[in-house]
C-alpha cells in the first residue's frame, strides 16, 4: 500500500545527447541523495483534506503548501465528534492529516535551519538538506542540478520559476539552461533545456509544457490554453576555490567519459 512516505523513483528516457546528459544529472541527485518530497504527495493532502469531517465543502481547496499546512493546523485543532471517529478510515485520515501536518512543519523548520547554519542563498543550504536530512522539495533538487552543471563547466544555467502570462505563480523552479551556451533571458528557444528532477523529467522546455499540463495538474492549476512561462530568479556563482572544494567533496557530481566531453555531442 502506499503511504505518504512512498518515494515513487523518476523514470527518464532520452532523445539525445544533451537530453541523456541532463539525465545523468538527475539520476546523480537521486543516488546520491534520496530524499523525500512534502510537495510530491500534494493530491493526497488535498484529498485528506476533503474527506475530513472538519472541513467545510463550501471552502476552497488549498493550492499551496501553506494553504495545506494552515488547513491542516485549523482541521486537527478541532477535536472529532462522536458520531464521526466511527469509521477506522475516519480515525486513519485525522492521523494521516496530523502526519501532513507534521512533515510540512519539519521541512520548513528544517529549511530556517539550514540557512541559519549555512547562510540564506547558499549552496550549502541545499546540500544540507538532501545530504544530512534527506528532505527537499524542487528547489533543492533545481539548486543541485545547477551546481553540477557549473562543476562541469556548463556556467549559464540558473534557477527559473514557472507561471502564466497573468503573472500566476505556480510555485514550482526548475533549473534551465541554453544549450548552445548563450545565458537564458525568459525566452524559451529550441536550445533550452529544464531539468527537473523533482518531476522526474528532463528535456527540451517546448516538450515540457504537456508534460506539466496533463501530469501535474492536480500539483498545481494551469488555465485552459494558457502557455506556461520561465522567469529566472537566482544565478549560482562559485569562486574558483569553492569549485575545486566542492569537486573534491563530491566526486560523483563530475562526468566522467574519455570518449566526449559533458553537454557535448
């Protein structure tokens, strides 16, 4: 059965160099670090939500994890009725919401902690979080994939949020880069190219957008014929020195083939 702890492993196919690449990529993070996800299981805590007794049906369905968390927080304040903790799976849904509950609260401490011991906006957040407590959302997974793209000396990749024309935020990042070297500016071009490890999916950004459409629909709401836009939010740079420290560090995070050089067809 599985349970809110069930960590489903991406699966990627390629269509080419580039793509096998970016691959490479993920399935490093991956081994490397496996961790869980809070934002993975989202369709499960609005569903939890929905069939606890406590919540009213005429309120709106959360869409962030801060609207899920203050949901759950009011939901398991209020203590069950009689009449409604008959059903075993009424008993198991209050203890599941506490869980979800639990876990989003653990990841967001966990977060303030990680920057409080390594600095706001440090890669040595993101390492903490996936290496020492094995959480992390798509952000970690994104801050990640760009720092061994730099180890490997792809130095135009940076972090992007996505969102429609309207300015909506979807709340997910991605890690994003031109391949033909040029920095990306917003514009999505036939040389750019996402990874995103959280959703189990690398390719070329115009072959992305059905996949966020159709298969991440219940993670987050896009309008109906709406195009989905990239906006960079943060570049990673590293000294000369922190690169040699961090290649030392983390071997594994540096392609190896005799054959070809990385990103390299």
């Amino acid at each position: 059965m599985n349970t809110l702890a069930s960590y489903n492993n991406p699966t990627f196919t390629a269509r080419n160099q580039y793509i096998k690449d970016a691959q490479w990529v993920c399935h490093t993070i991956n081994s490397k670090f496996p961790h869980f996800s809070t934002t993975k299981h989202i369709p499960t805590y609005k569903r939890l939500i929905i069939e606890h007794p406590n919540f009213v049906r005429n309120s709106s369905i959360p869409e962030t994890m801060k609207e899920i968390l203050e949901l759950t927080q009011t939901l398991t304040a209020r203590p069950l009725k009689p009449y409604q903790i008959t059903s075993d799976n009424i008993k198991q849904n209050s203890k599941l919401l506490n869980y979800v509950k639990q876990i989003i609260s653990h990841l967001g401490h966990s977060r303030n902690q990680a920057d409080y011991i390594n600095g706001e906006k440090s890669i040595q957040s993101p390492l903490y979080m996936l290496e020492d407590l094995r959480l992390g959302n798509c952000y970690e997974s994104a801050k990640i994939a760009e720092l061994i793209l730099l180890l490997n000396k792809i130095e135009n990749a940076c972090i992007a949020k996505l969102k429609t024309p309207f300015n909506q935020k979807l709340n997910h990042v991605v890690c994003i880069f031109n391949k033909d070297g040029s920095q990306f500016n917003g514009t999505v071009n036939n040389s750019t190219i996402i990874i995103d490890n959280w959703a189990g999916k690398t390719d070329f950004a115009k072959n992305m957008y059905t996949h966020y459409k159709n298969l991440f629909k219940d993670h987050f709401y896009i309008p109906k014929n709406s195009p989905i836009e990239f906006e960079q939010t943060e570049k990673l740079y590293l000294s000369p020195q922190q690169i040699r420290e961090l290649t030392k560090k983390y071997p594994d995070f540096i392609f190896k083939n005799t054959k070809r050089k990385f990103m390299r067809a």
